[in-house]
C-alpha cells in the first residue's frame, strides 16, 4: 500500500534564505507522527505547505495518490488535510458551536473528496464538541474561552473538516500537565479512530510520549528519522538539542534543552 503522504525534496527560500532543504519523507496512514526541532529549523514552514498556506519554491507533496504540490488551503481541505495552529484562531465573536460548524462547510463536502479515512466527525458538529470536551460551552463566544479551550476548540475546527491527515501546531504549548495530558490522549484516540497525525510539539516529553514515529529537523533540513526510543539515543539529534543548549542558554533560540532533557535525549 503507498503511504498517506510523500514529501519530496521540499524546499522554500525567502529571498535568499533557505528555510527548507531538500526535506524528504513518507508517513504511513494511521499513526502518529512527531516533528521536532530547534526554533528555526523549518517545522511551521513545513506544515504551512502541507496546508496549502504556502507554495514550496521545489519538491513536491503527494497525498492519497494525488499531487497536491502548491494546491491552495481551501483545495488542501478538501482533499483531506486540515491543521490546528500553534496560536489558536477562532472566529471570536462567533459561538464555539458556530466555530466548529465552519469546519464542515468548508471541509470534505461529506467526505466526496479525495483522501482515505478520517472517522465521521464532520457530519454533527455537537458530536465534534463532546468528543473534544466542548459540548458545555457550545453557545459561547469563541473569545471567552480559556487558552486551553481554545486548543481545543482549534482541534475540533479542523476535526470537522473529516481530514484523513491532522496537523496539529504546539497543540500543547501553554497548557497545564492536566491538560496537556488529557489533550494526548485525545490525540490517540483520533488516531485510534483512523485519523493519521503529524504533530509538531516543543515538549519533547510529550512528543515522546504520543508519537509512533518521530521526524527531526535542524537548519531546514532532515536530521533523523525513527522511533522514538531510536530518535533519543540519535547523536546529531542529541547535538541539535544539547549543543544549542550550551551555546544558547536553557531557554535559547534553537530550542528547550531542559524539554531534551526531560524526554530522556
């Protein structure tokens, strides 16, 4: 069976500067899938064109057999990828439920579009809201929500578009350890439900925690690939994390070498 997603050769300059580099790799459909690496390394770059948000200057994206190599959002939606991001975007005067019912309008169209898999949230909104938590505060402003809330109300958005494939942006970043626990468990059970993620996280612990297999990244370019436990023992990934760590200070520019730490690398 091919995989869900090839990821070809990326790369995207901004006037000169290279923030991807020839990023190369495959994700199988129905796990969990973890992008690291320091600040700048190129992982929100890397999402924003997997979204569609950006087109890469070379490379392609292949997704369930189709080339989707600089398809706009809306088309990237519809084939089935949606994406939460790391600082959440609700509609803040709309309701929660208003909020989430976006996503189905401008989602898979019932599923008739491209892609595999992705579970039948799309089609009850309020089933979306239960299943994130959120079905108490359904007629609330969007705005009034906590930052917790708001994390979750940014992955039912994207739940109700029915994605075969979630990206999920520091989905944890901000939150309590209750909560940050409660969001991973959330995340296997969409995956437990047929939903492939690929999960960009600064918690190294977490990322640890959730990922069937985690991609590393460094200077826009592929350092590592493996399992977890392969990945925390990967010298270059333990140099990218450490190094900066030495070089940066523990709260640094290229990221937590204290989160490294705490994840065992």
């Amino acid at each position: 069976m091919p995989p869900l997603l090839r990821v070809e050769r990326l790369t995207r300059t901004f006037t000169g500067l290279a923030a991807l580099q020839g990023v190369s790799f495959e994700i199988e459909a129905g796990g969990i899938y973890g992008l690291i690496g320091p600040n700048g390394a190129g992982k929100t770059t890397l999402l924003a064109i997997l979204a569609g948000a950006l087109r890469p200057t070379a490379g392609r994206v292949v997704f369930a057999g189709h080339d989707l190599t600089g398809v706009p959002a809306f088309a990237a939606v519809r084939a089935g990828i949606a994406r939460t991001h790391q600082v959440p975007r609700p509609f803040r005067t709309l309701s929660v439920l208003d909020n989430v019912e976006v996503g189905v309008r401008f989602g898979r169209a019932g599923g008739a579009v491209g892609g595999t898999g992705g579970g039948a949230e799309g089609a009850a909104p309020m089933q979306v809201l239960e299943r994130v938590g959120l079905a108490p505060r359904a007629q609330a402003a969007a705005g009034t929500l906590s930052v917790g809330d708001q994390k979750r109300l940014e992955l039912a958005r994207a739940l109700a578009a029915r994605p075969s494939l979630l990206l999920c942006d520091e989905v944890c970043s901000g939150l309590t350890a209750a909560e940050t626990d409660s969001i991973l468990r959330l995340l296997r059970e969409i995956r437990d439900d047929g939903t492939t993620i690929l999960y960009v996280e600064h918690d190294l612990k977490a990322i640890m925690a959730v990922c069937d297999r985690v991609i590393v990244m460094d200077h826009g370019q592929k350092l590592a690939e493996g399992t977890p436990a392969a990945v925390q023992q990967d010298p270059a990934v333990i140099e990218a994390y450490i190094g900066s760590q030495g070089s940066q200070g523990s709260q640094g520019s290229r990221g937590s070498g204290g989160a490294a730490e705490s994840a065992g690398i």
